[in-house]
C-alpha cells in the first residue's frame, strides 16, 4: 500500500515501505561498494614502500575497519538524508518513524549496530529481524526510531510559499511546534489549489485549517491576518527552520565524522 510520507514540512514523498528483497539487493551494492574501496586501499599500501610491523598493521586494520563500517556509512547517510550507494540504486531512504528525515545520531545508532548485525553475522541477525518486523525493520532501525521506504514519486508545488511583509518579526519570534504530516500535507495541499478554488471554497478552507494549524503556535498571528496568508507564514517559516537544522546537522556530522576517524587510533610508539 502506498503512503505519503513528509520530509520536512509540505515536501512530499509518495512511498511504500521497502520489501525485503529490495533492502537485501540495496544491502549487497552497499557490501560490494565497502569490499572494492577495502581492496583499494590495501592494494594502495601493499604497492608503497612502507613497511608496517604487527602493531602498525593491526592499528592500520582496525582503523580501515572503523572508517569503511561506521565513519564511511555515518557520513554518508547523514549527509545525504538516509540515502547510500545501494539504496540510490534501489529508490529507497531511510526516514524517521515519524517521517522525518534523519539525522547524525540516527545513522550512528544505524551504523554502529550494524557492525554486529550484518558484517559479524554475516547479516543473519538482520534477516531474522526483518522478516519479523512489518515494516522491514533491523536491529538498527529499532534502536534509532527509523525504517527504509520505497520512494516512487516526488511532488512538485506550483504555487510558492509566501511569508507576507510585516510577519517577519511575529512567525520567527514564533513557538511552532511540529504539525501532523497529514495536517501539514493537507494545509500545502490547499495552498497550492487555493488560486483554482472559488473564492467561498477557499475561504472556507484556509479558515479551517487555519484554526486547526493555530493550536500548534504561540502566540497567534497579528490581528488582521487571514487565515490563508497565516498558513502561509507557518509553512514557509517551518521550511526555513527544516533547512537551517539540516545545514547544521550536515556541518555536526562532517565535524563528528572527523572526530570518529581520528580518535580511535592511538599511533604506537616505533620503539615498543
């Protein structure tokens, strides 16, 4: 069955959750990606002239390790909204139970579970958690709060959200908390079809909407606002906060992904 899911605030996703052999195909590009950049980075040190004793070669190993199954997959998950290498090929995304997009310490909890739960089983403990779980979930998606969808469409707005002059100060100075998806898609919905509406039609819409979207801000529109230019402000203004969070969780996760990389691996003293 297919499903809208909400990334971020009015952008939709037409989706239905992943199958399982979806997931598993996804799965196996994202193993085949891992073993060919292992083999180019052995194959890079096995042709320089450095030589490595025991303890370098175990500090070497441990640190690939850490960087092609947690740092690698952490990063690019993160960045790229809950897409990797197999899931672009496969038209799946990882999202939030309550259809957000995720973030830093979803992909971690993903990535740091799955090293127990696909490469030291060899995926075994995540087929048995699949299979078992309605919506696809492994050890890792229960954990973080998230689960893989199938992204068939994206949808496309022909009428911009607009924040009007004046409301500039009000709807940034705003508590808004987070609307349903299905209020928020509803509300977007509606804007967009509001210039094709007859004027009694979209009135009686916007007002509705309005005083349901208004339970979910504080304080309230200036006096004199209408209800379709205040559902306009809260949109645009959700929009705006989505995007500053993502650019701050982009630039938390390139940080974390540098720190991850570095810490782990104490260099050895040559003279042990």
């Amino acid at each position: 069955m297919h499903q809208g899911i909400v990334i971020g605030e009015g952008v939709v996703l037409e989706t239905r959750p992943a199958s399982f052999a979806t997931r598993a195909v996804g799965a196996l590009v994202d193993v085949v990606v891992v073993g060919v950049l292992a083999l180019v980075v052995l194959y890079m040190v096995s042709g320089s002239s450095l030589v490595l004793d025991q303890q370098w070669g175990r500090t070497l190993s441990i640190a690939l390790a850490v960087a092609l199954l947690v740092v690698l997959p952490v990063t690019v998950e993160t960045l790229s909204r809950g897409r990797s290498t197999g899931k672009l090929v496969m038209g799946l995304r990882v999202v939030r139970d309550d259809g957000g997009p995720v973030r830093f310490r979803h992909a971690l909890v993903r990535a740091l579970v799955g090293v127990f739960e696909l490469w030291l089983t060899f995926g075994s403990v995540a087929v048995i958690a699949s299979l078992s779980n309605a919506k696809g979930k492994r050890l890792g998606d229960l954990l973080a709060g998230t689960y893989a969808v199938r992204v068939r469409s994206s949808r496309g707005w022909t009428t911009p959200l607009v924040l009007a002059p004046g409301l500039e100060t009000w709807v940034r100075g705003a508590d808004i908390r987070r609307l349903p998806d299905g209020l928020a898609l509803e509300v977007r919905q509606v804007l967009d079809r509001a210039p094709r509406l007859s004027p009694a039609s979209r009135r009686h819409l916007t007002d509705t909407l309005a005083g349901q979207v208004e339970a979910y801000v504080a304080p309230g529109p200036p006096p004199g606002t209408s209800a379709e230019t205040f559902l306009h402000a809260v949109l645009h203004e959700r929009r705006e906060r989505e995007l500053v969070r993502g650019e701050v969780e982009r630039d938390r996760a390139a940080a974390q992904a540098a720190v991850l990389h570095r810490l782990p691996y104490a260099v050895p003293d040559p003279r042990d």
